[in-house]
C-alpha cells in the first residue's frame, strides 16, 4: 500500500468539509423551500388559514428544519479530521470493521453495516430493544384529534440520515452508503413495535384479527402515505425512473418510469430507512421512535382504538397460550358461540356441522385468506338445514361468527328449540 502524506489527508479533509456543509446548506434551503410553498399552497384555498391548519402546517417541517440547521451548527464547530472520519469508522450496531483500515476504505462504497460510532458524539454498543415501559396499549387519548401526523424523530448521525434517503442505484455511482440496510432493520423494528401494540390494546382479539391489524399499520400503502405527508420524497436521492416524468431515453424513444407499485414499495422503504436511522444515531433514538409511531399509527386505527374503549370490560380469563381454563383464582369463562348453539338446539340424533362456504378468497386490507364458513343442522326432519354462516381470517372465528349468526335468526332458534323440546318429551315418556 503506497503512503500518504498529510497534505493529500489534509485537502481530502478539507473537501469533506466543504461538501457536507453543502449538502447541510442544500437540506436547510430544501426544508424551508417546502415549508413556503404548502403556506402558501394553504392560503390559496383559505382566505385566512385557521390557527389549527397553520401550526400543523409548521409541525410537519419544522423537524426537518431543525435537524439540517444542528448540522450546519456542527459542520462550524466540528474539526476538520472528525469531518474526514465520519466516511472511515464503523458502527458495532451492524458489523465490526478494523478501524486500521479506515483511512483507506474512506473512497469506497460504505455500508450501513460499516459506521462505527454516531457522528455526534452519542455511542452505540449495540441494537436497542425496546423497553416494555415504551409498548404500552393504545388509550383513547393517544389518538390525536386531527388526522395529521406528529413531526418526525430526528436522526442525529448525519451519516445515517444521508444513507437512509440513498437508493442503491444512487449510491454504487458515487461510492456512498445506501438505505438497504437501513430498511431491513427498520422492517424489524416497526414489526415488533406494530406487534406489541396491538396486542396491548387488544386482549381478546383473535390472531388472526392482530395479524389483519397490523397489516394496516405496516404494508407499502400506509408507510408511503406517510413518507408522502412528511415530505420525506422530496429530499430522497433515487433513480430518475422513480422521479416523476421518469428517466428519459437517450434515442428519444421514451424513457422508462417505475410503475406505481415499484414508487409505493420505495417509498415504504425510506420510512422504515429513517426509522432505523433516527434509533441507531443516538442512544435516546429508540425511545423517540417508538412514540412517533404510537401516534402516528393511531391515525390508522383510530376506530378500532375508540371502539376497544366503549366496550364494556369482559368477564373471563384468556391463556396467553390460547386456552381457556377455568381454575382456582380465574374467573368463569364466557361460553363460545358454538357451545352456546349446541345446548339450545344440540340432542341425540341431531348434528350441527360447520362446512367452508366456497374457496378462501384474500381480504382487502391484509391480503390475507378470508374464510367463510357456514352452519348447518341435520336430524330428523331436517337435511343440510343452513343457520348461519360468517367470515373470518381462520376458519375457527369464521365458525364461531356463524354459530353466532344462527344464534341472533331468534325464529329459527325457538322453532328447533321446540323439535328439542319434543323430542326430549318422547324419549323420557316412556
């Protein structure tokens, strides 16, 4: 390997420096110019804005604002060979690399894996987990008033943030990191912190129903509309194909452009990029996180929240494991559709079976199957005789809503509660 001397160091910092007070400068006149155009964007539909449409208006760019100006504020104080080193050391968070080599991997791609410590000065030892404290259940207060989401967490590493708004596709041209890392990460984290919630806030839901919930919060169509709401598109480094007009052909022909679901898919990723970024900058980042999504999240389910509330609180005691059993200190167990059906109608000789109603087909807002299951009743005079039927994301809640159904069709039920009734007479007559 050929030496370098000090000077080729020295110039090399010094361009490090000039470009990332650049790009600082870029950001912060790139915030700003998005905060004047939606102001002034409002006041062509309004007259007069209301007090409420402007602070929210300020709220989502405000953020954005504040972190590029903390950079410009560092990139004054910050000495020139810790602008140079923040393109050379690695973060333990992801992966190990030999700090003796740093100097020399500075002019190759870099990778999330591959950034030792936080540019300001905050440590990471490894990935946070999130503390039970943080995953506490959805209360009606949570959910915000306004459909607007809060202002996102900063992320404080200017490395992190940089590469959480870089496509591949950008980055191999110019030897820089890329978001992928970033997203896969920030995948994990939304899915555990989606999980948790929802399973706070919903004690007697079904699994099924959770994994349909937390679909919502954490499919393309939902982190997309939020990267959109938050502007974080506009300050995204990707491919032309993904820009609007897409990228233009050099025989005139036509350019090529990714089509909406490819643009959605990106955008989803550059949410769960950002995450990841704003948790590993700094030691404080999970906990910020973490509650901009509680908020957030809760504009998605805000019925689903409120109508958890204004139910009236269920007797009975649920197995984290899925069965219930009554035993000393639970109480008694509310009885299951099913079984409720089988003592007004069930008697020797007659069945009650549950049987699939077609194919699954896939629910609209999980892409999950959705079965739908009907019951039936056989004996003595009736064949086939259908009493209900219901849909679910299993085939056992879609058996328990059709027990359910059968058991709200009071005409059907009183009529085979009188077969029941006679029958019952005839066998003890004798």
């Amino acid at each position: 390997m050929s030496k370098r001397s000090f000077g080729e160091f020295s110039t090399a910092s010094s361009r490090s420096r000039y470009q990332s007070a650049l790009d600082h400068a870029d950001n912060l006149l790139k915030a700003a110019q998005s905060l004047k155009q939606d102001l002034e964007r409002l006041g062509k539909f309004n007259d007069t804005p209301s007090h409420e449409k402007i602070i929210s208006t300020l709220k989502q760019h405000n953020t954005e604002i504040h972190v590029a100006a903390q950079e410009l504020s560092r990139d004054e104080v910050r000495p020139p060979s810790s602008l140079f080193n923040i393109h050379s050391v690695s973060l333990t968070s992801l992966q190990t690399s030999s700090i003796s080599t740093a100097s020399e991997s500075a002019h190759k791609v870099q990778k999330t894996g591959q950034h030792q410590e936080p540019s300001n000065g905050h440590t990471q030892s490894g990935l946070s987990i999130p503390q039970p404290a943080l995953l506490t259940k959805w209360m009606p207060q949570d959910v915000p008033d306004i459909n607007v989401l809060p202002p996102l967490p900063p992320a404080l590493d200017p490395v992190l943030e940089k590469a959480s708004r870089t496509h591949a596709g950008v980055a191999r041209g110019i030897g820089e990191m890329d978001y992928e890392r970033l997203e896969w990460i920030g995948d994990a984290y939304l899915y555990l912190a989606s999980s948790a919630f929802i399973y706070q806030t919903f004690p007697n839901l079904p699994a099924g129903r959770c994994s349909q919930l937390r679909e919502r919060l954490i499919k393309n169509d939902t982190l997309s509309e939020f990267t959109v709401q938050l502007h974080l598109d506009r300050r995204a480094r990707l491919p032309a194909e993904y820009q609007p007009g897409g990228r233009s052909s050099q025989t005139g022909a036509g350019g090529t452009s990714a089509s909406k679901k490819e643009r959605k898919k990106i955008l989803g990723d550059l949410l769960e990029a950002y995450m990841a970024a704003a948790i590993l900058g700094d030691a404080e980042g999970l906990p910020r996180v973490i509650t901009w999504l509680k908020t957030a999240w809760a504009t998605v389910l805000r019925n689903e929240i409120r109508d958890e509330h204004k139910k009236p609180a269920i007797s009975g005691y649920s197995n984290p494991g899925g069965e219930n059993r009554a035993g000393v200190g639970n109480p008694a167990q509310p009885l299951a559709a099913k079984v409720l059906l089988s003592q007004a109608i069930g008697i020797k000789g007659v069945s009650i079976s549950y049987q699939d109603e077609g194919p699954p087909k896939k629910d609209k807002n999980s892409n999950l199957p959705w079965f739908t299951v009907g019951a039936y009743y056989n004996g003595y005079s009736e064949r086939n005789l259908r009493l209900g039927f219901g849909s679910g994301l299993s085939k056992k809640e879609a058996g328990e809503k059709a027990a359910a159904n059968a058991l709200e069709n009071k005409k059907l039920i009183k009529r085979l509660q009188k077969v029941k009734e006679d029958m019952n007479a005839t066998l003890y007559s004798g």
